[in-house]
C-alpha cells in the first residue's frame, strides 16, 4: 500500500462541488488503510484517464465508458460499484430529456422535428454514450467520425456536466439533453433546476460507475481498498457518496459499454 494514496474523480458536477462532496469520504478511506489521502479533480473525463495512465492517481472513480477507454492505456483493476438508492441494483438510469411544455413525447419525435440536442461531457457513459445509443436506437445517423454530426438533429453540442445539460435544456439552448437521471433530481432538489420543468423522454439502465485501482497497486493493496469500500456502513457517509453500499464489478460488467462504445467510435484502437 502507498504511504499516499492519490484519488481520482470525474467533474461529473463543477470540480470545485465534487472535490467538497469527497473530502468526508478521503477521510475514511485514510482512517481506514491508515495513509494519507489526497483528491484529484480533473476538469474534464480524459484529465482523469491521463491521470490514471500517467500514475498521479492510483484509484479512480470512473464512468462506465471512462473505464473502457482507460483500460485501453493503463492495466486497471476495478473494485466497486455503488448500489443506487434509487434501483437498489448496481445500476442507474441514462435519460433523455426535453422542456416540460415540448411537444416531444418520444426521441422519435425529436428526430422527426430535427431537435438540437446537448450531450455532457464527450467520454460521459450515460451524459454521451447511452443517449447516443437511444438515438441511434430510433433511427438517427451519428457518425462515428464526427462526433457532433447525429442526423437529423439540427445540432449537436456537449455541455460538459450533467448541470450543464440541464441548464442547457431548461434555458431554451437546446431542444433535449442527455444526463444521468439521479443527477437531475439531485439538481431538482437543490433548486438548480426548477422541478417538473425536464421531463424525460425515454430512459436507459448502465451498469453503475466503477472505482477502479491501478493493477500495478499489486493484489494486497486492492483487495484492502475493495474492503474498505465493503465495510462502508455509516449512514451520512454514504449518503455523501449516494451509495446504499458498495459491490464488488469486474470488467466483464462492463461488456455493454464497451460494445455501445466500440460500435460508435468511442474507443480506439
């Protein structure tokens, strides 16, 4: 085990918010192995990756398709998922959304109106991945060469965050949006965005976001980082971390990933 064990985390909100939500939780992980914690917040999804594969983390909290394209630059190990609160399963919801007064019912709808559409970040599983795979599900040409080219949307953008997809879609910017369904309500809840005003469209299960480790941690080190995410049991903390427990994944829990991402150019090589 190092004597620091440097942490890794996708900005799925500001990096400044996520960095704030984790301090309580590299706390217990440093109480728990008995080293020093330190946080890295990234200020996109490939800084975690580059991160990861540079070795100045040496555990990180991916999404699915973040996973699938790191695994392709560095020996990762994943550890954990969370199981949702809200599925109760090691799965959450990739949704489509659109303005609560839209004449869309369906992403059909959106394709037969050539809807302007906003993704999260690039690498996001199911801010980018998931919605693409629902659009192409139901007819859309999304090229796999040109990333912002989905016809017959009108235009394609990536806002970065899930807020930003929201914030986009609730402010008229964009006609839908792809998220992650328990980051919307999250954003409901605090009053980022007025509640009722998306309504989702079509919705998708992703298997949850892994933790991974470096592989090069060696076997002893991760199966002590794995435990302590296992034996998590205090009530706040894991509210924090929007988590019932954690539950061990392996890559094969991620083959749909990988196959959607594969299928639509999102990894290479």
């Amino acid at each position: 085990m190092p004597k620091t064990l440097r942490v890794g985390i996708i900005p799925n909100v500001s990096p400044e918010k996520q960095k704030a939500q984790y301090e309580p939780f590299a706390g217990y992980l440093s109480d728990r192995l008995d080293v020093k914690v330190e946080l890295f917040v990234a200020s996109d999804y490939a800084g975690v990756v580059e991160a990861l594969a540079s070795k100045q983390v040496d555990i990180a909290y991916l999404g699915g398709l973040t996973y699938v394209q790191a695994e392709r630059q560095v020996d990762l190990t994943p550890l954990v998922t969370e199981v949702d609160k809200d599925t109760g399963t090691r799965e959450y919801e990739s949704v489509i959304v659109v303005e609560q007064d839209s004449d869309a019912r369906s992403v059909k709808d959106l394709l037969g109106s050539k809807a302007s559409f906003a993704f999260g970040d690039i690498s996001s599983t199911s801010g980018s991945l998931y919605p693409r795979m629902m659009l192409v599900d139901a007819g859309a040409d999304c090229d796999d060469r040109s990333l912002t080219s989905c016809a017959p949307l009108s235009k394609v953008t990536f806002a970065g965050g899930h807020d930003a997809v929201a914030q986009a879609v609730a402010s008229g910017s964009a006609d839908a949006g792809g998220l992650e369904l328990r980051i919307l309500r999250r954003l409901e809840a605090d009053g980022s965005v007025t509640e009722g005003a998306l309504r989702v469209v079509e919705s998708r299960r992703v298997m949850g976001y892994p933790w991974v480790a470096r592989s090069a941690l060696g076997e002893e080190a991760i199966g002590e980082i794995r435990a302590a995410f296992e034996s998590m049991s205090d009530p706040g903390l894991l509210d924090l971390m929007r988590a019932r427990k954690y539950a061990a994944v392996t890559s094969a829990d991620y083959a749909d990933v990988r196959a959607g991402a594969e299928k639509l150019g999102l990894v290479t090589g």
